[in-house]
C-alpha cells in the first residue's frame, strides 16, 4: 500500500491605504477706526486730539490628516490524500 499526499498552500494579501492631506486655511480681518477731535479754547490755542483703534481677527480652519490601512490576508490550503 502506497499513499501520497498533495498540499496546495494559496496565500493572496491585499493592503489598502488611504491617506486624505490636511487643509489649513487662515481668514485676516483688520479694522482700523480713526477719530480726530479738535478743539479751539483761544484764539491763539488749538487742541487736537487722535485716537486710533485697530482691531484684528485672525481665524484658522484646520482640517487633520487621515490616514486608513486595511490589511487582508487569506490563506486556503488543500490535501489531497491518495492511496493505492
């Protein structure tokens, strides 16, 4: 009696990645007011007063990184056993 055995191993592996890039975007306002006020008390004295006001706003939109990856491994194995 003789017997032989045949293994046939199949092994596929897929890996998938995905990435999506970051996005920044930054939004810069400024306002700038000026008021000037003069004032006369004499004839000889002139005051003149100047406020400035400067407001900024500064916004930043961020969008973060991502990055997905999928492994998948298979393995199918079959024996084939034989006797004569």
């Amino acid at each position: 009696s003789t017997s032989t055995t045949t293994t046939i191993t199949v092994t596929t592996t897929t890996i998938t990645t995905s990435t999506t890039t970051s996005i920044t975007t930054t939004t810069t306002t400024t306002i700038t007011t000026t008021t000037s006020t003069t004032t006369t008390t004499t004839s000889t004295t002139t005051s003149t007063t100047t406020t400035t006001s400067t407001t900024t706003s500064t916004t930043t939109t961020t969008a973060s990184t991502t990055t997905t990856t999928t492994t998948t491994k298979t393995t199918t194995s079959m024996s084939i056993c034989s006797m004569f």
